[in-house]
C-alpha cells in the first residue's frame, strides 16, 4: 500500500506541477489595451511658370494685305504636378511685353495676329499643349517701307 501511496503522491505532485505551469502560463499572455492619437503633416510645393516656344513661321513672306504666315507654339509645363492652360495670348511685343518700338516707322500696329489655335486642358507634369498662330501684315495705306525685311516679334502669354 505504500507503493500506492507514493504512486498516487507523484501523480498528485506532476497534476499540482503542471496547473501551476499553465496556470502562470496564462498570466504571461495577459495584457492591457488601450488607443491613442497623434499628429503629422504633409507639405505641398507651388506652381512652377509655364513655358512658351514658337517654331520659325510657315508661309511666304509678309507684305501689305499680303499672305499670312502660321507661328507653331507649344505650352510647356516644367513641374512636377499637373497645370491647366485656359488662356494664350499672344502680342506683336518686345521681350517682356514691352512696346516693340525698335524700328522707326514700323510698330506693332503694321501687323495683325489671328486668335491662337489651342485645344485647352490640363497639362501633366513635363509634358506640352501645342497650337498655332496666324500673322499678317495689315494695308494701311501709307508708306510702309521701314517694315521691309523686319523679324517681328511675339509675346505669348500662357495661362
């Protein structure tokens, strides 16, 4: 019977070992729970300026009531981010905008532009709207030999 005893002893020992093991076990898998908040920001850059190059003009000459010649343009968006174009304007103008008054006896008023051709929409960034102007050499009825041989310039205004 003594051997019954110290069987049923160690039994008890190993049952009263192992639901002390889980049972602390389970305490190591107990845990708070809680929430929080916090803060961050973002940051945004700004517009970068449009561009506008022109080609050589297409046409013959200009003369007095005489042909047209057709100035291809392309607006040009050098940033990142995407612009839209609603607006091009384009001047007889000095560089700037300024008066084109560098020959005497012919000015800006000599001349006549047509309405810039454009589809406008936006343009992602890097890439370009291309579009077309007309010019021509307005018949005043004066003398306008100052304006033989002249290269006009244009201003383009792209918004």
């Amino acid at each position: 019977m003594t051997q019954l005893n110290s069987r049923t002893k160690k039994i008890a020992i190993v049952a009263i070992t192992l639901a002390l093991v889980l049972g602390g076990g389970g305490i190591a898998f107990a845990y708070w729970t809680s929430s929080g908040t916090g803060t961050g920001v973002a940051t945004t850059g700004t517009s970068t300026g449009l561009t506008v190059t022109s080609s050589a003009p297409t046409g013959s000459a200009l003369s007095p009531g005489g042909p047209t010649q057709t100035v291809a343009f392309s607006v040009n968006n050098p940033g990142t981010g995407s612009q839209a174009v609603t607006s091009v304007v384009v001047s007889v103008a000095s560089a700037g905008g300024a008066a084109w008054t560098a020959i005497p006896g012919c000015s800006a008023s000599d001349y006549s532009l047509g309405t810039p051709t454009i589809t406008y929409g936006t343009i992602a960034g890097g890439g370009s709207l291309l579009g077309s102007v007309t010019v021509t050499m307005v018949a005043l009825g004066t003398d306008q030999d100052a304006c033989q041989g002249v290269t006009v310039p244009l201003y383009f205004v792209a918004s």
